[in-house]
C-alpha cells in the first residue's frame, strides 16, 4: 500500500525512483482508504540519517494492508548534529509537541551512536523515556531498534545491556520460539536476521522481565521479543531494515579508520555475509593497503564495485513478513480516531488475546 507524500521529505523520492509506490498528499485526500500514522523517532547520527530514514519507510511501504501510510519523522533535540544534518532535521522532521498533540497509531524508534558505556549518561536517555512513557499510554504499538530496545529494556523493566567480547556482527539465522503469535504467523520458521553491535540483552534478562521471545538465534541471541501484554512494545536487537549493502559499508567504514591510523586492529569479516570469492578480493585489498602503508603510499581505494553485485540479502522477506503483521494488527486494533488506540471491546492490557 502506498506511502503517502505528506512532506518534501527528499526519502520520498528516493523511493518513488526505487519502484516503491509513493503518492501525493492531494492525491491521498481524493481516495477513501483509512490513513495510518506512523511516527519515526530518528536517532541516528547524520551519515545514517537518511539511510535509515529509507529503510523503515520502505518495510512500511512495503506492507500489503489496505491504507494509506502517513510517515512523521521526528528526533530528539539534545542530539548534536552538523550543520548538513540539522538542516535536513529542521526542514523535513515535526516537533515531538506536535506529533503528541495529533496522536499517531504505530511508532518505530530507531537506534543512536552512544559515547561511553553507560546508557543512562546518553543526552538521548531523558528524552527517549518521555516519549516511550507518552508512546505507551496512547500508541497502539511502538517497535524498538537495537539501540532502543537496550534502553528501554532498563529503564522500564531494570535489564541493564552487557558487553560481548567480540562485535557481534554479520548475518545470522534465527528459529521462531512461539508460533502462534500474530507477529510471526506466516513467517518461515528460521529466517536470516543480520546483527551489529558491541552490547547484548541475553534471554534470561527478557525471561525475568517478563518479555516473550518470538525469535531466536543460538549465535547471535534474542532478536524478536514482545511486551508482557503480546503487542504494546515490539523489540528488534538485530537489524532486518538493513540493506544489502549496510554490512558493507560498515566494514568500508572500518577499513578507513584502521588506514587513518583511528582503529589499530584491522576489521574482521562481518560473519556469514560475503562470499568466499568477496572474502578472497578483500583479503587481496587488505595486503595492498599494508603494502601501501609499509612504502609510505595512499591506502589503494577499496573494491567497492567488486563486491557489491554479488551481495545476497537473505532477510529482508522475513523483515517485511513481520512488519506487515506489525502493521496489520495496529490497523485491527486502533480506533479511527487514532487518539483513541484500542478499538471497543479490546482491553489494552492485553489487545491480542494472547494467552501466556
């Protein structure tokens, strides 16, 4: 169903270019589906902003319910930005007053950049916890990201994140734990999901809060989870908005900082991620740069073009299977009036009916 317009959000057109189907606001106004509204609390750092911007807007896009989606991107203030990035914020993003004064039906929350170990220390943390306190009394269902979804772990259920001795990082498969959740329902019973971060929440802290795992992985841990009521909160850890070329280009990303003398170990490979034949033309650019360095010559510029044509994405079918459930029982439960979440005769302790 399409995305509807609503801004000069430059995302749009990038989409509408891709093949997605994006229509004008004039155009939505003149058919008679229902809207949804859907908020995109945007955290990440300027490099990402867009990127990410795209990647949710396309798995809610690509949803096949029966509406019109009406996107509200909106951040956090005490996130310093550029110049490039705070300007793209204050032309296309809304006040989170606003967003709170018209009501939204979904919410997704993306991940951020943190500086030190500590969450609560973050200048996104007081922020982050008004809006998910906001989201929880009056969204139907928010979706949490990596990121989001440590934060809000701790300070609304006490499960503090812990480092990994090693980047989790690379592609992984993952089992479905409960089959008969309305989120997974029609979802293959393992499914690729790629992961990237220094940090976990392991499956005893979702257990002992409470939490329902929907899929799981025995390398790289929990990914799906669910609040305690079966739908108020649904927590990613791992990154199935990603496309097939994020993975890339965080490891391009970490190259160069290992060639400007910032990292001073040289990246390994993200696991399960590119092929052997990729593997080989890396390991190849990796004794050139060496080389390079060793004769005092500029690092030889990577092999981009190489590698990108045979990339394969193995999880972006599951990702907008879960999210077209996502969407589906939002557009079941929440009210017309989207100030009103939980339609008659739904108790918002427990919308689905879901039995523990």
């Amino acid at each position: 169903m399409p995305l509807v317009a609503n801004t000069g959000l430059p995302s749009f057109a990038r989409l509408h270019e891709e093949g997605e189907t994006v229509i004008s606001r004039e155009r939505a106004e003149h058919q008679d589906i229902r809207e949804l509204h859907i908020g995109l609390l945007n955290m990440m750092p300027d490099k990402a902003l867009e990127a990410t911007e795209r990647q949710f807007l396309r798995l809610v896009g690509e949803s096949n319910q029966i509406a019109q989606f009406y996107m509200h991107p909106f951040t956090v203030p005490e996130l310093q930005r550029g110049g490039e990035g705070q300007a793209h914020v204050d032309r296309y993003y809304e006040p989170f007053g606003q967003i709170r004064d018209q009501g939204l039906d979904a919410l997704i929350i993306t991940g951020a950049n943190v500086i030190g170990s500590e969450l609560s220390e973050q200048p996104f943390w007081k922020p982050l916890k008004e809006v998910m306190d906001w989201a929880y009394a009056n969204v139907t269902s928010t979706l949490c990201s990596c990121l989001a979804t440590h934060a809000t772990l701790q300070f609304r259920y006490g499960q503090k994140r812990r480092p990994l001795q090693v980047k989790r990082w690379g592609v992984y498969s993952h089992a479905v734990t409960e089959k008969a959740h309305p989120l997974v329902r029609g979802v293959n019973t393992r499914f690729d999901v790629p992961h990237s971060r220094f940090n976990e929440v392991g499956r005893e802290q979702f257990r002992v809060a409470g939490l329902r795992v929907l899929a799981d992985s025995q390398v790289a841990g929990v990914h799906l989870a669910v609040s305690e009521d079966g739908f108020r909160i649904v927590f990613f850890q791992g990154h199935p908005e990603y496309d097939v070329i994020s993975l890339m280009k965080e490891y391009k990303r970490e190259v160069g900082r290992f060639i400007r003398g910032e990292s001073a170990e040289y990246p390994p490979f993200p696991e399960n991620y590119f092929s052997p034949l990729d593997q080989a033309l890396l390991d190849e650019y990796h004794d050139r740069v060496l080389g390079a360095r060793a004769h005092g010559n500029p690092a030889p510029e990577f092999p981009e073009s190489l590698i990108v044509p045979s990339l394969d994405n193995t999880w972006h079918d599951s990702a907008e299977a879960v999210i077209n459930n996502w969407i589906g029982t939002v557009y079941q439960l929440t009210h017309v009036d989207r100030r009103l979440p939980f339609r008659e005769g739904i108790e918002p302790e427990n919308p689905l009916g879901i039995r523990g």
